[in-house]
C-alpha cells in the first residue's frame, strides 16, 4: 500500500498547510520504516515464500512495528513529536498532533484491508488479523489508485507552489503507484530478505525528502 499511505498523507495537508507534506509522508510510512529497520537489527523478519511468483506477498514477523498495540503506540509518540516540534507556530502543536497520528495509524489501517491474517492484536501469539483484500489483487490495485489520486488532487487544490512542483509531486505519486502495480504483480522474488529490507528503506526515505522538497513551498521557505 505505498502508493495509498502517500495519498493519505497528501490528503491529511489540507488540514493544516503549515505541516510540512515530508512530515506527514513520513508519518504514514513510519511503521514501515520502523519494519525494515527492526529487519535489519534482527527483531522481526520478513520471508520471501517458494510461492511469491504465484501471489506476490510476503510473510511478515513484525509485532513491533505493526501490531495493532505497537501501532497505537508509534502513534501517540509520533504525535507528541509533532506537538514538540510545531509548539512554536501558534495554533499547530495540537493540529499537528492529530495530524501525524492518524497518519501514522492509516498505516496500519490500510494494511489492515489488505494483508492475511498476519496482523497481531499485541504479540506474536496473540490474535492475527486482516481482511485479506490482496487476494483480490486488481480490484485492490484500482482501489490504491484512487486513494493516492484522490490524496494529490486534495493536497494540490489551494496549495501555494509553483507549477515544476505540480508536477514532481504527480510524477512522485506516480511512480510510488506504479512501484506499488510492478512489485504487487510481476516483479521477480527478492534476491534476500536484507536486500529487500536496504532498498525499502533508501526507497522511503527517498521518497519522504523529495515529498518534503516539493512540498516546502507552500510554506513559505522556497
């Protein structure tokens, strides 16, 4: 759901154009980041099935960042992160604390629609959760579509930046749609579980900056 979080995010700046569109980008891509790092230390795991030709989805470990506890959790420590870091401006700490908590929680609720039942309720062998709409995967995919449409037509209505900005902001939705179509449909496996884990996050994090870059306009600074 790469392409669906960023609509989100894009979305959520019509509250408040003083929160930065990076911020809120990274707000609701955070547990993913959270996934791929705790990967990399070892915490949780990610495995690539014999069957990932046939279906295209992982099998996750990962009740630290996406437990529905842990979810909950990153939500209310984003949030007051934001609370700290907009106080100055006056009027946005509180704005800013909804806005990046429920950016962060969107995550876990559009992962909710579409994952197996892989999502925990609190740990490991608690409840496991999800709709398991990827089994639907076209229906899904047009779905994902609309959310990140949706999300930029949002965010570019009344926002103060230039035409060149327009249109990266649209190239940048869509090319995290069309990394969400290739990788949900026919990308080859993984070559390894750390490859996977190092290119989701330069894939990211690449992705918050340039949001943020693009977006910075509108609040004044470009």
């Amino acid at each position: 759901m790469l392409a669906g979080h960023i609509g989100v995010a894009l979305a959520l700046c019509r509250l408040d154009r003083r929160v930065n569109p990076g911020a809120l980008v990274a707000a609701a891509l955070f547990l993913d980041l959270l996934l791929w790092s705790f990967v990399l230390l070892g915490w949780e795991s990610v495995t690539i099935p014999d069957n990932y030709n046939d279906k295209h989805q992982l099998k996750f470990n990962f009740s630290y960042s996406h437990s529905l506890s842990a979810a909950l959790i990153w939500s209310v420590m984003s949030g007051a992160a934001a609370f700290l870091w907009y106080s100055e401006f006056r009027g946005v700490g509180q704005r800013a604390v909804f806005m990046v908590s429920v950016a962060v929680f969107s995550n876990w609720l559009l992962d909710f629609t579409v994952h197996n039942l892989d999502l925990c309720l609190l740990g490991d062998a608690s409840l496991k959760m999800g709709l398991k709409f990827w089994d639907n995967m076209p229906v899904i995919l047009l779905i994902e579509a609309g959310i990140v449409l949706a999300g930029l037509l949002l965010f570019l209505y009344g926002a103060r930046i230039s035409s060149a900005r327009v249109v990266g902001m649209t190239l940048l939705c869509v090319l995290a749609l069309a990394i969400t179509v290739i990788t949900m449909t026919i990308a080859p496996p993984p070559s390894s579980e750390v490859l996977l884990a190092q290119g989701s996050l330069v894939m990211i994090l690449s992705i918050c900056l340039l949001s943020g870059w693009l977006g910075r306009q509108q609040l004044g600074t470009a």
